[in-house]
C-alpha cells in the first residue's frame, strides 16, 4: 500500500489528450507517491502523445500525423548500400550473442562522427532515442532536483524527471517568439538554482531550430549554475534550409548530453536503434546503470545501424528531399485556408499550426478521422488546443490526399 501524498488520482484526466501540463505553471513533487517507509515510488503520467498513437493510429487511411520520414523498406537500405548480397550473407552468419555491450567500435566511431570533437569512447548504443532519454534521466534526475525543460516538447523530458521526483518547470515555447525558447525567460527561472535544463532540437511538435548562438546562450546560463543540459537531438540534420548548420548541445557545453535516433534522420524506427553522448563521467555512469535496462542492442541492430551510417549521405538527399517537396505542400495549403495560422517549421518533420474554428482539437481529430480516414494529432495532447500537429513528411502522395480530405470535411463541417 502507497500512501498518497502530493499525488491525486483524481486530478489526472482519464482522456489521454486533455493534459495536465499547463505551461508556465510550476510542476513540483506531484508525481511523486510515497510508501510508508518514505520510499518514494514511481508515478508517471500517461504520453499523451503516445496514447494518442496507439489508439487512433490503425484507423487512419491518411496518416499525416506520423512523425518519421517515410520509412525505408529493409531491402532498399541494402539496395542503397550497393553491398546487399554481402550484407545479407554477414546477418545470416551472425552469432546471436548479445553482441558488444557498449555498441561495436564501428557503429560508436560513426556516430561520434556526426559531432565535432565526437569520441567513439563517449558514445553509448541504445534501443532508440527513446531508451536513450530514458537513461539519461535515470542517470542524472534525483528527488529533490531542479529541472527546466523546454514545452511542448516529446513528454519524456518532463514526465520522466517529474516521476523520479523532481520539481519540473516550464519553459514555454510561444509562437510569436518563433517557438524558441526565450534565454531571459530561462536566466529568471534558473536564479534559485538549476539541474538539469532539457531541450529539444529541432523541435518536436513545432519545427523550431535553436542555432549556435541560442544554444551557447543556454550553455552560458547553465555553465553558471552548473547545470547539465540533456537536448533530444532526435531530427538533427533535418534543416530545411540547404547547407544550414545543426551544431549540438555537445559542442557548444562541457556538461551537455545530446541523445540520437536511427528512426526519424534515416527512417529506420523498426530498427529500435539510437544513442547517447556526453562528457566521460556521465556515459561511466549510465553505461553502469544501462546493465539494469538493455545490457546490449544485440548485433543485428548494430550492423544494420552501421549499414544506415555508411549509407548516410544518400539517405540524407532522400529524406531531405521528401521533406522539402512535402514542406512546400504543406505551406500552400496553410497558404489557401486563412483560418489555418502557423509558424513556418525550420526543422525536423512536424509543424504545429493553429486554427480559429470553435472546436476542441481532440473533438476536431476524432470527428476528422471518422468522417475521412485523415489522421493529425490535437494540440490538447501537448495540452495546447486548437492547434494540430502535422507529420509532413510520411509521403508526398498520403500528405496531398490527407490534406484535400481535410479541406473537404472543413467545408462540410463548417459551412461558413
Ligand atoms: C523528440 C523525440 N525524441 C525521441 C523520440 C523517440 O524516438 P525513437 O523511435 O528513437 O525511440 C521521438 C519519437 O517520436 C521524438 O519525437
């Protein structure tokens, strides 16, 4: 038996898009259950954004909410490799052995090699980017700590630390300062001390993309306080502007922790693969701590990671290509409905436009998918309403139709 103590069970609504985040508000111990002991025990919120998925998503025909860029068929990865008789004859003869624990020296050094100053040493394979938040939470959040995270954002940055009993506040991301965070705002709330700041970039829902100078601002802030910072760097590389920099928190600040994603940059989410990396003391500690949670990746993940890395340039021109055809798409529509508003995406493959139609966006997304087949995600799973967030970038094809069907069921909806 728990005995209940900040936590009310009550107040957690039992539709998973009406949330309980409200941003700018501060979130203190209220996840944290305590046993008689004074043990504390873990409570997590429901993911919004997941639970929102994993109930509507089989029903969708168009499915314009799905955030990776439109996933590689497994043949056409070893087809783009030009090697895949060799490739396949390697995976047929593979030992199942749990393989190299941290991830192979190969697979580690091609990531390093996405970051300046990367070492393959500072790199840990994970089951996804996912996993890798995970641990880096696990590593660093105690009960007690002080954590600013960027919102909306992906749920784990706030929800995870919330659980292990830390006081969360939010750094709210506004659209008329272009979904960014504001580094005063940030400097104020860090006066009584800070942690650990989370941040994601290019962010998801919205498409914002921090530069160089934002993230050494933030580096500033935190360096004077000590704090780390742990930036989900999950759609890093995605820019849409030709030959823009994606620089990481890692090479900007001694204490920051960038986590990947094989899912979303090479649209491989099957693949469960991702990492982390960070200063030497941090990985000692998670790679201690990932024995009680993955152990190792096994070797399949890890040669067909190393696969996409080889390959990374032409799945780079693809995916980029993909998104910024569906982009372009995306932008005449918002163009043509001028009860649609947003903040052009810079990033990534998700915007997060607003509407002015007097509908709650869940209502919105529900009578949409079952009218139409069309699939978006509501702003209330961020709980944000009356914005929607679109994954542009599964397929040209499935955007155009998702988004006449829209414009269709708009017109029929709301005659005036
Ligand atoms: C910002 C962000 N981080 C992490 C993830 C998880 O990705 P993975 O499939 O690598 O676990 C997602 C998935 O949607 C995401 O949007």
């Amino acid at each position: 038996m728990v005995q209940r103590g900040l936590y009310q069970p009550g107040a957690r609504p039992q539709n998973p898009a009406a949330l309980h985040f409200r941003p700018g508000k501060v979130h203190t111990l209220g996840g944290a259950v305590f046993s008689k002991r004074g043990v504390m025990v873990v409570k997590i919120e429901p993911f919004g954004v997941e639970q929102w998925m994993g109930r509507w998503e089989t029903l969708a025909v168009n499915n314009i909410a799905e955030t990776c860029v439109d996933s590689l068929v497994l043949y056409d990865l070893l087809e783009m490799s030009g090697r895949k008789e060799d490739i396949i004859v390697d995976l047929l003869g593979t030992r199942m052995t749990y393989g190299d624990i941290r991830g192979s020296e190969r697979l580690r050094g091609l990531i390093a090699g996405l970051y300046e100053g990367g070492d393959p040493e500072r790199v840990l394979v994970m089951n996804g980017g996912s996993a890798a938040n995970f641990l880096a939470l696990f590593t660093l959040v105690e009960p007690g700590d002080r954590v600013i995270s960027v919102w909306p954002t992906y749920q784990q940055l706030t929800s995870i630390p919330e659980a292990f009993g830390a006081e969360v506040k939010i750094l709210p991301l506004r659209p008329e300062n272009g979904w960014l965070p504001d580094p005063d705002e940030l400097r104020g709330m860090a006066r009584g001390g800070v942690d650990l700041v989370c941040l994601n970039n290019p962010n998801n829902p919205t498409g914002s993309l921090m530069d160089r100078g934002l993230l050494e601002e933030i580096a500033l802030i935190a360096r004077e306080k000590g704090a780390w910072v742990l930036c989900d760097e999950a759609y890093r590389g995605l820019n849409h502007e030709e030959g823009a920099p994606a620089t990481s928190i890692t090479e900007v600040y001694e204490r920051g922790i960038s986590t990947g994603s094989f899912s979303k940059v090479f649209s491989l989410a099957g693949l469960r693969s991702g990492w982390m990396t960070g200063p030497a003391e941090f990985i000692e500690e998670a790679f201690s701590r990932r024995d009680y949670t993955t152990v190792s990746c096994g070797p399949l993940v890890d040669a067909l990671s190393v696969v996409a890395l080889e390959n990374r340039g032409g799945i780079m021109e693809r995916n980029l290509g993909i998104i910024r055809e569906s982009l372009a798409v995306l932008e005449e529509w918002i163009d043509a409905h001028p009860r649609f508003h947003w903040v052009k995406p810079r990033a990534g493959t998700t915007a997060f436009p607003g509407y002015d139609y007097d509908m709650p966006s869940d209502e919105f997304c529900v009578d949409l998918l079952g009218g139409t087949g069309t699939f978006l995600l509501p702003g209330s799973c961020f709980g944000i309403d009356k914005r929607l967030r679109v994954g542009y970038a599964y397929g040209t094809e499935v955007l155009r139709r998702g988004l006449a069907s829209l414009s269709e069921w708009l017109e029929s909806r709301f005659p005036n």
